[in-house]
C-alpha cells in the first residue's frame, strides 16, 4: 500500500504537463503511476492473506526498505522522461528528493520538463515530513507497529506523540506543515514569484531540501524579499513540529521555554553576526553581508542547502564554521537533518559531567535538557549515534578519496548527504554538483542519504543476520 501512496502522488504532476504542453513527460509520468501503484496492488493481493498487525521487526523492514524501493519507483518518472539515461544518477536524484538533501547530478536544471521539476520538488515535500508518516495517518490499521514505523522515521533522539494515538500525532503534523507550505507559498508570490515556482520552493523549503527549478538556486532570482521569506521558513521548518502544535494549543511559553530553541536560535544569530563580518569586504555593505550570511548560515544549519551565495569563496573562517554547521543540523522533530541540536547537547552535558567527576568522583549527577532528566537508554542511544555518525563519516571520506577525489571534496560530500544537506565544497560546492562522482560513489553516497534521514539505525539493522532470522 506503501507503492499505492507513492504512486498516486505522481498524478499531481500532471497537471503541469497539461499547462506546459509537455505530453512526453505526461506519457512518463502514467506509465510511472501505472507500474508503481500496479506493483503495490501485486503485493497487496499477494499478501492479504497475512496476518494484519505488524510488530517491531515489520515496521523496521517496512520503514527500511520501503526507503529503498520509493527510490526505485521514484525514479521511473525521470528514466521514462528521458531525464537521465543512467539508472544511478536517477536513484541519486530521487533519493536525494526523498532524504531531503538536494545534492543534483543535473548539470542544467531548466531544461527538465516543469512537469517532472514538479515531481522532483515533490520527492522534497513527501520526504521532508515523511512518506512513512503519511502513510500511518492515512492507514491506521498498521496495528503496534504503526508506533514504531512512525518513530523509526521521525528525527531526533526522543519522538513523542502529539496526541494519545499515533495516527492522530501523523495527521496533527500534516497538517501543520501543509499550512506554513500555503503560507510560504502565498508570501512567495507576493514577492513576485509564479504560482508554479512559489508552490515548488515552498515544497523545496519546508522539507529543508534544497532543490530548485533554476540553476542558480535561489540566487536567481535577486530579491532580498525574496531572501528574507525562505530564510525565515528554512527557520521555522528547522524548528520541532511539537511545539507548533503546544503553541496552538494555547501553551504559548512552550517555545520560548524549549532550551533546544533557545540554542537553535542562538547559533543561528551568533553564526550569522561572525559570518557577516568576515565576508563584509566581499560586498561592500555590511547590509548585504548579513543578508548572505544569514541565508546560508539559515540553510546550512537547517540542512536546506539553498544557494544565494557562493560560500566557497568565503574566507577559511567562514567556511569552517559552515562546515561545522554541516555536522550540527536542526531541532530534533524538525524536518531537517544532521545530529540534532538536542543530542548534541546531551553530549556536551555527559562529557562535562566526566570531567567533573575526574575531582569528584562521588557526585551524583543527571542528564536534564530542559529542566527534564534524559534517560540512561536515551543518552545512550545517543552515544551510539554519534559514535556511528563520526565513524561512518570517516570512512565515507576515505573511500571517496579511493574513488579519487581530493580530501576536501571527498570529506565533504560524504557528510552533506550523510547529514541530507547538500553542497559541499570544491568540486561538489554550491554552485557545483554531482555530476562528476564516479557511479560507485554515487550509489554509496545514495546510501549516505538513506542513512542520514532514517538516523543510522533503521536502516543498518538490516543488514544483521539476526534481524532476519525467525
């Protein structure tokens, strides 16, 4: 049913192949539709014979490879559009949609037909709030599995539920995050933006994807109104869900009281002051620094990965503080990625707490992030993590530099998909692409991605023998 859902969502990129007059890539986009919902359906009548509930290995198995095949199936629309020729580079990009990273094998995204930029914006919008998520609140009958699936996908260290059921919480995020989509939507417009391209970046944004229908990213369009209204929503899109719906509820303190806010918010501002500084000789006002610096200081922390500006041809200091910001990423509930502010400042607290018990071994202390202790599995679920996320990075960029990219590309590449952002630096920098990455390199660095948005875990579980043994 999963297939279903996904195929279904192509239909609404139909319509701009109507208004575009682009008939071949209508063709594509209904033989797409027709084998990915015709193999959902295979499967469904295959299998309606099981039993119904799915318990924790199923929602795993779910969750994980159905990340794999919506990549699959994602793709058909660019093989059959005559997008790509080359299966790889088309699983990249359809991953990249998904994961919400935005890195592109495309060398010139104007010439793709509007109807199947549409589809790729799409992938942005599904994969940002979570296909596996829509897929819980429109199918509530998943059983107890239905808990795991949804928090198998839902960023950060502690996912809790908005509402005593767990389809509810689905639909209760859905719905916040159609409505900052229109909001956005309708401010773009007003800016001057088309009906079409203000509902794309809006999809590219709330998702903090990063994907554009221009070449030059946002920087095309010029416009520090423009700059300011997606700054603000990579904002509020890297922000955690949960307190929307606290704040609409009537709690309005909650957001104000949220230490992770707080942090987020203060890094977003310091960052954005020192970045503004460093590259004000670059433009000649400190007025448009700040507007540069802090649309990719925005969209680097949020993991969007927009472009108004080429950072690198920053000064080292800037670029090593954006690099840093790589690894960092949004608020845990958020739609963006990396580790998360929350987990981070789990770690700095348990590593203060070792170097206090070096002279006072004795004391007693607990985790708390707000005020609230964090629990001993939680802090060390979040050790895991992190220990993963550095060691697979490690290794990522050596293989990259196997493959023979310079260290800087190589390290680079591996921890923007690793951490669904985007650009990196030197040949795949943010007025470059991917396009030039070995094929190899790409199918790892799809797993990359894969890996980043579903956090490591649900996805490398499958590949323990003991997952798939009765």
């Amino acid at each position: 049913m999963l297939l279903v859902v996904l195929g279904i969502s192509m239909l609404g990129s139909l319509p701009w192949a109507y208004v575009y007059d682009e008939w071949n890539a209508a063709v594509a986009l209904l033989i797409s539709v027709a084998i990915t919902a015709g193999s959902g359906l295979g499967l469904f009548l295959w299998g309606r014979r099981s039993r119904l509930t799915i318990y924790r290995r199923e929602a795993l198995a779910v969750v994980g490879l159905g990340w794999v095949l919506i990549g699959v199936y994602g793709a058909l629309p660019f093989m059959f559009g005559g997008t790509f020729t080359n299966f790889v580079d088309a699983y990249f990009e359809t991953i990249s949609g998904f994961t919400t990273t935005g890195a592109t094998v495309l060398t010139d995204i104007e010439v793709v037909p509007r109807a199947l930029l549409f589809w790729r914006m799409t992938t942005h919008w599904l994969g940002g709030m979570g296909i596996i998520v829509l897929f819980v609140a429109v199918f509530p009958q998943l059983g107890v599995g239905a808990k795991q699936m949804f928090r198998s996908e839902v960023p950060g260290p502690i996912t809790e539920g908005l509402r005593p059921k767990i389809k509810e919480t689905a639909v209760a995020l859905w719905k916040i995050y159609a409505f900052l989509t229109l909001l956005e939507m309708g401010l773009l417009m007003l800016c001057g933006m088309s009906f079409y391209e203000a509902l794309s970046h809006s999809f590219a944004t709330m998702a903090t994807g990063g994907y554009s229908t221009k070449n030059k990213s946002i920087g095309f369009y010029d416009s520090v109104a423009v700059d300011v209204v997606i700054t603000l929503f990579m904002f509020l899109a890297g922000i955690n869900f949960t307190l929307y719906y606290l704040v609409i509820r009537g709690n309005w303190k909650a957001m104000v009281r949220n230490s992770e806010f707080r942090l987020y918010l203060g890094i977003s501002l310091i960052v954005t002051l020192l970045i503004s500084l460093d590259i004000w000789s670059l433009h000649g006002s400190l007025g448009k620094a700040f507007q540069y610096a802090g649309f990719q200081t925005v969209a680097i922390l949020t993991t969007t990965g927009f472009g108004t500006d080429n950072f690198d041809l920053y000064p080292a200091f800037s670029k090593t503080i954006l690099v840093c910001l790589m690894f960092i990423g949004g608020s845990a509930g958020s739609t963006a990625g990396g580790m998360k502010i929350s987990r981070l400042m789990v770690l700095f607290k348990v590593a203060y707490q070792e170097v206090y018990h070096v002279f006072r071994p004795q004391a007693r202390m607990s985790v708390k992030i707000g005020g609230a202790a964090v629990g001993e599995d939680v802090t060390r679920s979040i050790l895991a993590f992190f220990t993963s996320f550095v060691g697979f990075f490690a290794l990522g960029s050596i293989f990259m530099t196997a493959l023979g990219l310079d260290i800087i590309t190589a390290s680079t590449s591996v921890v923007a998909c690793l951490g669904n952002i985007g650009p990196g630096l030197a040949r795949v920098g943010p007025i470059e692409n991917y396009a030039d990455i070995p094929a190899v390199g790409k199918a790892f660095l799809s797993f990359c991605m894969m890996l980043g948005r579903l956090e490591l875990g649900t996805l490398l579980v499958l590949l323990v023998p003991d997952f798939w043994r009765r």
